[in-house]
C-alpha cells in the first residue's frame, strides 16, 4: 500500500471512523486507481494501433 494510503487510514482511524468504512474508502481510492490504469491504457492501444496502421500504410 502506497504512503497516501497509509496516510489516509492513519487519519480516519484518529477520527473514530469505524472500520468498516474505512475498508470502504480504501477499496473506492483503489477502483479509481484502476479505471485511471484502464484509462490510461485505452489511449496506448489506439495510439499503438494508429501507430501499426501508419507503417502498414507506408509499406
């Protein structure tokens, strides 16, 4: 887990946050994460095939 994370946890456990929404912030902060991942991932697999498509069209 990231120093953010930790950080996080660390500062909602001081508030009494019970755990089970801190169990809940934690998995939301991580599905964010991924979908920024994917996100991230979907515009490399277009510029990577924009990218073939130039070479095949130049061959």
């Amino acid at each position: 887990m990231d120093e953010t994370m930790m950080e996080f946890i660390d500062t909602m456990q001081e508030n009494h946050v019970t755990q089970s929404n801190i169990v809940a912030g934690v998995l939301m902060h991580m599905n964010r994460k991924a979908a920024n991942v994917r996100a991230e991932n979907v515009d490399d697999i277009n510029n990577l095939l924009a990218f073939f498509k130039e070479c095949k069209k130049n061959n």
